[in-house]
C-alpha cells in the first residue's frame, strides 16, 4: 500500500501531513501527486470528498519551497468557484506548509481591496482567488501574472455551472505559456473537455471513479408526497421535512439542507427556527461575514441544521455531517452527487434524502439515469393524523377567503345591476317607452290590410303623449289649459298650434 512517504514529497511537507493525523494517501492523491511533482499537466476526474485539494497542494509546497517571490508577481495561482471552497484551499495551505516558508493572499468577494492590495505588493507564492476577483484587480493594475509558474482549476464543472468559463479562458491567456496546469473536476462536460484539451500540454488523466458517482456508504432514499393544494405545496413541503428530521431523532447530530434557489434557502431557515429548530442560512447573497460565522458554528457543532445553496454543495471539508436533505431535487443531476456528498466523507456512513413533489420526476429520472441505479422509495413520515392538509389549513394566510367575498360582491352588485334593468323595464312600459320588439310586434299587428287599425293606434299615441305630460309635472294637457277644442282639429293635433289659436281666440 503506497504511503505519503513514497511519492518524493519535501520532508517538512511530510512532517506537517503526519501532525495532521494522515498516513496513506487517497487514490485520487496516490495517482495525481507523482505526475505533478514531475511537473506534468494533471486531469484529475473524481468525485467530491475524495481529497482532491490535497492533491495539488501538497505537490505545489514542495516545489515552490526553494524560490522567491516578487511584488505584484504571484508564483502560482489556484481558481475556486466559491469563497468558502477558496477559503478552505488557503486553510489546507496553512496545514501543509506551517514548516515551510511560503507566503499567500486570498482573494475572494466581501473583503477590503485594500487589505488584500498590501499582500499583493508584498510578494505571494500562492495566490488563491475567485475568478471575479482576480480580474478586478488585474484591471486595477494590482496584479501580474507573467510570474505564474504554477495555476489549478479547481472544481471546474463548477465553474461551468456558474458561467466562469470565459473569465477561465482569459486568465489563461494572461499566465505564461509554460506554466504547468493542474485541472480538477468532478464530471468531464464537452465544454470541460474543450478547454483542457486547448489549455493542457498532454496531461496525466487521472480518474479514480467514475463520472458522478455517489459513495457506497451513504443510504439514500426519496420521500414522494403530494400536496392537498397547488397553493399550499411549499408549506406542506416544510412540514414533511420536519417530520423526515424528527424520523431521524438523534441520530441526526448535524444536517444539509439543500434548495434550488436562495429565496427557498432563507423561507426554509426561518420556517425551522419557527418550529424550534436549530438552523441558519448560508446563500451567496448574504455577505462574507455572515457567511463565514455560519460555516464556522456549523463545523464546530454549534450549529446543528445548515440550509444552503448549491453555494455549499462542493468542496466544502466538513467531515462528520450525518444526513443530507435535499429539499428540491436539483434541476441538474451531477449537482446531486455533489451534494449528498457532503455525507459519509472519509469512509463514515451518511444519509441522504430527497423530497420529490408533483412536478420532480424529470429531475429524479436524471438523477437516476446518472447514478445508474433507483432511489428507493420512502413512506411519508407523516402520521396518519397529521396530514399535511391540516396544517395547511391552519397555517393558510387570512386572505384565503377573499376570492370568495370578492365573488359575492360581484354577484350582489351583478344582481344589482339586473334589478336596475328590471325596475328600467318597468318604469319604461309605464310611462309608454315600449321596448324595440314590443313596438315591433305591436306595428306587425297594425299593418293589415283594413284602416280601420289606424286610429287605434293614433288614440294610443295621443293616450302616451298625455301621459308623458302628465307624470313630467307641467300641470295637465292641452284640454286643461285652453278649455276647450279648436274646432276642425282631431285629437291628434299638436300642442304648439293650439296654444297659438288660443293665443288669437285670448286676443
């Protein structure tokens, strides 16, 4: 069995590797170790927890141990997609090279420029740094990278994922051509594949298991479930994870939860807090800090529930995590592996759940497809009288019943609306306003061959407009005001010339 003292690495480095308690290398270690001492390109593919980060820094000490840096100039240089991934890689470098002396600068988000500026000017073998960051200060004139001898890509799907790949490719063309490149990734993308092949001078392969595959000492399964309502599936959902972790009991010392986006991250830690439990969130939104505090009271135990972004799904080195939760089921499958790797680290047994909902299969069969082998189906922890719906009942916001109300005031104000039209109608037929099919049915009746239908309907004319004057209030018809009638004229004549005979007769 090869050990550490085997692969020709610097003795103070070896005496730093036995004081952290380690003897035998990992395979991802055993086999990418060698080749980069040789100073080789390395492309390592293995999965997360496997020691991958050890597999660059331990070379890279021993052969940056003899040599001087300049101000401004880093010798060699290491990618992370994350802050929390970076900040680990400076903390293995402070392990590993405590009997060496190398200086370093962390360059990630949520710090002064100006702290990490004086380090720069100072001069720094190992320079680790966020692809973002890095190119700030290379556009601020703070930094040069034609002294980079030696530059890692870590987690390079990663970086895929979160779009890093062009600022990968510009950093490249800014570094020597004869640097030596350590590439590591989990899974081997075509884009993944493009780059190494464009950038890596025919590098050792090292793959120590195959692609995205999840380790055999953690127990997986998933909880199907199915909510009484579209409206209520997120409150259900809560309410089956607390019932999975209260399954669990004491055997769940400390736990990842995992969300698809940061939003669910923050609603998922407070819901928790609400009910008693001891969680906090940690997304890329919330500052450093914050970040950092979280993950620190998280690895020393004082923290027992971590709810967390994909953020925190690689590289993190938080070995005794006991159970996994995925709260969705990530949209792409490789991330699946990640995360439940964040469990049974270093050969100890984990647990992983996942809760699907109605609208997750796709992403399962992924997962699975990925795998290559089924989930097991888990019973809803829920009990048989504590159905979700109940509590979604309870916990359903007050305004639920407003459609309903709204709805009556429609309906009120609807029948309202036909009452007006009815009394309308009515008020119509009284004063002599007949409707349209009324009047037109009232002429097929009076257009027939006999005249003797005419003066009917002159007499209801007559009849319409006498009431007309009689319901506006003008004090009676013509009969009233002249006291008699104009001899010659018919019933039918119009007001205006009566008045004006009776104006001649008064005069």
């Amino acid at each position: 069995m090869t050990k550490f003292s085997d692969l020709s690495l610097n003795p103070k480095v070896l005496k730093a590797i036995d004081e952290a308690g380690y003897e035998t290398p990992t395979p991802i270690q055993a086999g990418a170790i060698p080749p980069a001492l040789e100073g080789r390109d390395v492309l390592g593919i293995a999965q997360t927890g496997t020691g991958k980060t050890a597999s660059f820094t331990l070379p890279m000490i021993t052969m940056l141990a003899r040599g001087r840096a300049r101000a401004r100039m880093p010798r060699s240089l290491v990618l992370c997609p994350t802050r929390e991934l970076a900040a680990q890689v400076a903390e293995n470098f402070d392990t590993y090279a405590k009997h060496v002396k190398l200086t370093k600068a962390l360059l990630i988000g949520g710090v002064s420029f100006k702290e990490q500026d004086i380090l720069i000017d100072k001069g720094v073998d190992v320079l680790i740094a966020t692809p973002g960051r890095l190119l700030d200060h290379f556009e601020r004139g703070k930094l040069l990278l034609t002294g980079v001898q030696i530059m890692v890509v870590d987690e390079a799907d990663r970086m895929l994922d979160m779009g890093f790949i062009p600022d990968i490719e510009r950093i490249f063309s800014l570094t020597p051509f004869t640097r030596q490149t350590l590439f590591f990734s989990a899974t081997m993308a075509s884009e993944i594949e493009r780059i190494t092949n464009t950038f890596l001078s025919n590098p050792a392969r090292v793959e120590v298991a195959r692609q995205a595959t999840a380790s055999e000492t953690i127990e997986q399964g998933a909880v199907v479930f199915k909510p009484s309502r579209r409206d209520r599936e997120a409150s259900e959902k809560r309410k089956v994870l607390r019932a999975i972790i209260d399954a669990e009991g004491e055997a769940c010392t400390n736990a990842i939860i995992f969300c698809n986006r940061k939003v669910d991250v923050d609603i998922v830690a407070k819901s928790l807090k609400k009910y008693g439990y001891d969680a906090a969130a940690i997304h890329g939104d919330l500052d450093q800090s914050q970040r950092t505090r979280t993950l620190d009271g998280f690895r020393a135990g004082d923290l027992r529930l971590l709810v967390a972004s994909d953020v925190a799904a690689r590289g993190l080195d938080i070995p005794a995590v006991s159970h996994v939760f995925n709260f969705d089921v990530p949209s792409h499958a490789e991330d699946y592996v990640h995360r439940i790797g964040r469990t049974g680290r270093a050969g100890r047994d984990g647990k992983a759940f996942t809760i699907v909902g109605p609208r997750d299969d796709k992403y399962l069969d992924a997962v699975e497809k990925l795998l290559r082998k089924e989930i097991p189906r888990l019973e809803n922890p829920l009990k048989t009288g504590d159905k979700p719906a109940a509590s979604a009942s309870q916990d359903a916001p007050a305004d639920d019943k407003k459609p309903s109300r709204s709805r009556s005031r429609r309906s009120s104000k609807s029948d309202q609306s036909d009452g007006e039209k009815t009394e309308a109608r009515t008020e119509a037929t009284e004063s002599g306003d007949t409707p349209k099919a009324e009047r037109a049915e009232r002429t097929d009746r009076t257009e027939q061959p006999e005249r003797r239908a005419e003066p009917a309907k002159t007499e209801r004319k007559s009849d319409r407009g006498s009431d007309k004057r009689k319901s506006s209030g003008r004090g009676g018809g013509r009969d009233e005001r002249s006291g008699n009638k104009v001899v010659g004229m018919g019933d039918h004549m119009p007001e205006f010339i009566a008045l004006s005979f009776d104006e001649r007769r008064a005069g």
